[in-house]
C-alpha cells in the first residue's frame, strides 16, 4: 500500500460538507484526493445494515493528484450512516476508513475490514434555550439542606439509622450479602431547596436538577415506592408546586429523575414487605401490577436492576405500565410537568426501549414544547448500542440531552496530563462530528455526578487543576452542571462519599468565587453560550480554542503543565481583553502562558 497516498479528513470541509450530522434529506458531499488514477467507490451501510455502493467522479488536480466525489443522499437515511472508501488499482482492492481510534478526521488505508466513518442523520428537533443556554445545579435531595426552622427531620422511616450531626461521613449499613440493612438520612427536604433558591441563584445557575424525589425505602429514591407523591420526608406535592413556582419567578427551572426501568420491592406495584395496603405482584399473580414485572420462578425469582433484589425490573411496554407512566390523561409524566417540572432526566436510558423514550417525549410535547429530556448515558450516545441492540436517542424523536461523561473522561485525563491536547482535540470534535448540533449544544456537560468520585478528589486535591476543569467545562458548547458541594469544595470517593452533605458554614469561598467569576463570564457572553468551536493544533500542554457567533469570538487557552510554556498558535495572534482578569493581553509569537494557568480572551 506504500505506493498509494490518501488524503482525506472528515471533520474538514474541503473532503466533506457539510460538516458533522445532518438534517434528513440533506445531501452529503464526500471527496477524496489519491497520488494514482483508480477506481474509486463508496461503501454505505445504513441503519437496518443494508448496504450499497456509489461510484466517484474523478476530477484531475495540477499537483498531479486526483480528486474523487460523490453526493450521498440522506432522505431515507435516519439513523446512523457508515461508510468507507474502495480503491480498487488494477487486480488490487484496498480500503481507506476511519482511524483505528474511531475518532474520525484523518484515516487510513486498509487491506480488509476498514473501520467505517459516521455520518449521523436526523430528523429536526428544537431545544429549548433556557436549557440550552443555561448552567444546571444538580441536588442530592437528603443531602442538601433541611429547610426546617426546628431542623428536626421530617417523617423518619422506620428502622432507618439518621445520623447525628450533619457533618457526619456518609456509611452504609450492610449484612454479609452486602444488602443495605438500614438507609441513612440526614433530613435534607424541599423546602430546604426552596431557602437556597438565592444561593443556587448567586452561583450563576438557572436550572436545579433534582434525584429522584417520589416515596420509597431510601435516601437515594432509585427504588421507587409511589410515583405519584413526594416522599413524606422531603415534603409532599404542594411543597413541589409551590418550589417550581418561586423558582420560576426567580429565573429557574425544575428536571426531576425519571427512574421508570424499575421500582422499588418495597413499593405499592411490587410490595414485597406487605408495607403498602396494595395487592402488589409479588403477593399475588392477580394484582394488577403482575404484568409489569418480568418473574422467573413466582414469586421469589425475578429480573432486577443489575441483581439488586430491591429493585424489580420492569416491562416498560406492558400496557397498562405504559398508560400509568406516559399515555393516559394526567399520568406520571403529565402530573409531575402539571405541577411545575420543566423536564425529566431517565435514569438508565440504555435500559429503556426506544419505543418507550420516543412515547415519553411525544407526551412532553402534547403538554408543552418547552421541554427538556436528558438520558443518562455514559458514552458516545450517537452510535451506542446497549443490550446487542443499536439505539435511536439523537435522531430527533427521543433524547434532546444527554450526561456527557465522555466530555468528563477527556477532561480529567486532560488537566492530569494523562493525554495531549492533540487527543483532547480529536475526542472533542469526534463528538461535534457525531451528535446533532442541537444535541451536542445541549449535552449536559459533567464533571462530577451522585455516581461519581467528587471531581477535587479525581484532582488529588490541587486546586489549580480544578480550576482548570471548570474554565474548560464552562466555555465549551454544552450546558455545564456543577454537582452540589463541588463548588464548595466537598471531597468524596465513591459512593456513599460522593454523597456528603453540603458543608454549610463550611465552605471553600474561594472555589465558590471562582464558580461565581466564571459562571458570569458564560451567562453574559452569547459566544459562549451558541458559538463555533474551533480547536487548534498547538504543542501537547497548551490547549487552544475558539468559540465563535456572528461576528465576535472568544479564545480559551489552558496550559496544563507545571511550568510556563510558550503559546505558539500564528492563527491567534493579536491584541484580546482577558475577560477574567478584566485587561488587555497581547498575544505574540514569543507570548508564554505560566504553569496551570488560563486565558479567556475576548475581542477589544
């Protein structure tokens, strides 16, 4: 293959415009340039895996080269469209395809079995700009804040363990299977929510992401009892309404967690502990939530979440499920938005059929169209496939959001010097390329979560690296989440620590000045909020970017080294204001940028 050169880059318009997904029907140009006169093709593999191939005009260039181009045409296309290059030199066939990486851009020539590239085809969808535009603020409910005056807590649950002062470490109580023996509590409610609406307001956000707040057992409510009423120790549904209602006055927005791929054994569907006045279906075969749950041998074996015995799985399709959470008149999804939820955030999104996803956004969308749907998904969701099955979430029928922990991933390995801003870029861009603009402007940008380490212990506690993660978080296109407590500086490894309550009193103020001082900057620069992203090539510490709208732009530039290093990109050269620092700053071939330190560079 030495003999044959290909050059070809998908993320770059000369080779394939336009760039990235594309609307249904729109057509794809695709060219290729080769140092040889050949055959040149195109294998296409669409969404059901049905293939075909198109034939390249050739095109003579001066240099000598060749340039071959074909038009796909998408109309009939949802879904994921694959496809390589054939080169076919006399009796010799090779392929040219996507890099071993997948990450798109540049290829490479294959003799047999070439990765395909993705052209990701949609049907048009509009996401709100509150959400879009916005910062979310994500709370652990039990963990936040008691809003009681007499802070006593609300309701304890029977043989639960509730801790003694507030600042207690988080533990759970086990027996030798590891099962959960007691839950803990600490009494966080919503009208604690409801006190800190200012707090949450002052930090820059404008949407308040909620765990699951419906009964049951324990004090993360994955394992739900009764979708239709608050837990009694959080509050009750009029303490709901009335929160979404003073939210909105102040500017903000409610996402409840949607946990419908299973309930709770001590639940009022399932009642396995006889603790609801329900027939549930594991008391008997003629209740009339039998048919929701999946029995293997009646009724001691069954399907649960990842063999948790407390949380039975789910038929989400059965119909009368189907009617209780989605299709009838004020069922779960309708009764929540009814009372002030301005979205749902699916818990497990891999685990929920398509079917049942499209259902649910088709239910929003009768209620209001000025909805949010988030998937929790932590890979690529543009090409995922879960349970052997290829999923449809960003084809504009289903998910409008999801939690972007492959953004998360390649921003941790980057601030640690685990990889080069060469691979942040090619990380980055694979996901521009894959996801629907809409959809990537609308990822929920992570950097902790409830299921994750806190993100100042992922950063061996140097604040100058976590400094860095938030600069790279809030200006890169998304919409940023700042887990409760990381702003405070809350330490924590898995779960049950990265589940610590707030340290009220306690706090890191200059962390949460910092989050202050970058969230402004974000919420007052459109550029930030809707523009381009350009990355640039630079040396491997130095990580360049450019966000553009209309005609202004700003430039991120993060060193993330321990020593001071030379900034060498021509391309932005020039005089800028430091939109943090709030002074001029000009940019020249001999410009450095010390060690772990950033710019965020607007036009003078």
């Amino acid at each position: 293959m030495n003999d044959i050169k290909v050059v070809y880059n998908s993320q770059d318009k000369n080779f394939r415009k336009p760039f990235g997904a594309v609307e249904l029907g729109q057509k794809v140009k695709l060219s290729i340039v080769v140092n040889k006169d050949l055959m040149v093709a195109i294998e296409i593999i669409n969404f059901n895996g049905d293939s075909s191939q198109i034939g390249m005009q050739k095109e003579y260039l001066n240099n000598g080269d060749y340039k071959y181009s074909a038009k796909i045409d998408t109309s009939k296309s949802i879904g994921i469209l694959q496809y390589y290059f054939i080169l076919i030199d006399g009796y010799r066939r090779i392929y040219y395809g996507n890099n071993d990486e997948k990450l798109g851009g540049e290829g490479q020539l294959y003799i047999n079995d070439p990765v395909p590239y993705q052209i990701t085809v949609y049907e048009k969808c509009n996401i709100p700009n509150w959400y879009k535009e916005g910062i979310v603020y994500q709370i652990f409910v039990d963990r936040f804040f008691n809003g009681n005056d007499d802070k006593k807590i609300n309701f304890p649950k029977k043989n639960s363990f509730i801790y003694a002062t507030w600042d207690d470490e988080p533990m759970y109580i086990k027996d030798n299977m590891g099962r959960v023996l007691r839950w803990d509590f600490y009494g966080g409610n919503l009208k604690g929510i409801l006190k800190k609406l200012d707090y949450i307001k002052s930090l820059g956000a404008n949407i308040i992401y909620l765990s699951p707040i419906f009964k049951s057992a324990s004090c993360h409510k994955y394992d739900v009892g009764d979708y239709e009423i608050v837990d009694e120790m959080f509050g009750s549904n009029d303490e709901f309404h009335n929160l979404c209602k003073v939210a909105d006055l102040k500017g903000i927005k409610i996402i409840l967690d949607g946990v419908f791929s299973n309930t709770g054994s001590d639940s009022k569907y399932f009642n396995k502990l006889g603790n609801y006045d329900e027939i549930g279906a594991y008391q008997s075969p003629n209740s009339k939530y039998y048919n929701w749950f999946k029995f293997i041998n009646y009724p001691y074996q069954y399907e649960s979440w990842w063999g948790l015995e407390n949380r039975p799985n789910v038929n989400e399709l059965e119909e009368s499920y189907l009617d209780y959470i989605v299709n009838k008149k004020n069922s779960i999804i309708e009764k929540w938005m009814n009372l002030g939820a301005s979205g749902w955030r699916l818990n497990v999104a891999d685990e929920l059929p398509d079917k049942f996803i499209r259902l649910i956004k088709k239910k929003m969308n009768s209620i209001n169209n000025d909805n949010i749907l988030i998937g929790e998904v932590w890979e690529d969701a543009s090409n995922k496939i879960s349970y052997s099955k290829k999923r449809e979430y960003l084809f504009g029928r289903e998910l409008d959001s999801v939690t972007n922990y492959p953004l998360r991933e390649c921003l941790i390995n980057f601030v640690k010097g685990y990889i080069k801003s060469s691979k942040f870029k090619k990380k980055i861009m694979c996901l521009y390329e894959n996801y629907p603009r809409e959809n990537f402007y609308a990822n929920m940008n992570i950097i902790g979560t409830h299921d994750t380490e806190r993100i100042l212990t992922v950063l061996d506690k140097k604040l100058d690296l976590l400094k860095l993660i938030i600069v790279l978080q809030m200006t890169l296109p998304g919409v940023p989440v700042i887990y409760y407590g990381d702003e405070a500086g809350l330490e924590g490894g898995k779960d049950p620590e990265c589940r610590k309550p707030y340290p009220w009193g306690k706090e890191n103020d200059k962390i949460i000045k910092f989050y202050q001082k970058i969230t402004e900057i974000r919420n007052n620069e459109d550029i930030l909020k809707k523009g381009n992203l350009k990355i640039y090539d630079t040396t491997d510490e130095i990580c360049i970017y450019e966000r553009r709208y209309e005609e202004n732009s700003i430039v991120i530039i993060v060193n993330n080294s321990f020593s001071d290093k030379p900034i060498k990109c021509p391309e932005i050269e020039g005089e800028y204001m430091d939109l943090f620092r709030n002074k001029k700053i000009n940019i020249t071939t001999n410009s450095t940028l010390s060690a772990y330190e950033f710019y965020i560079l607007g036009e003078i």
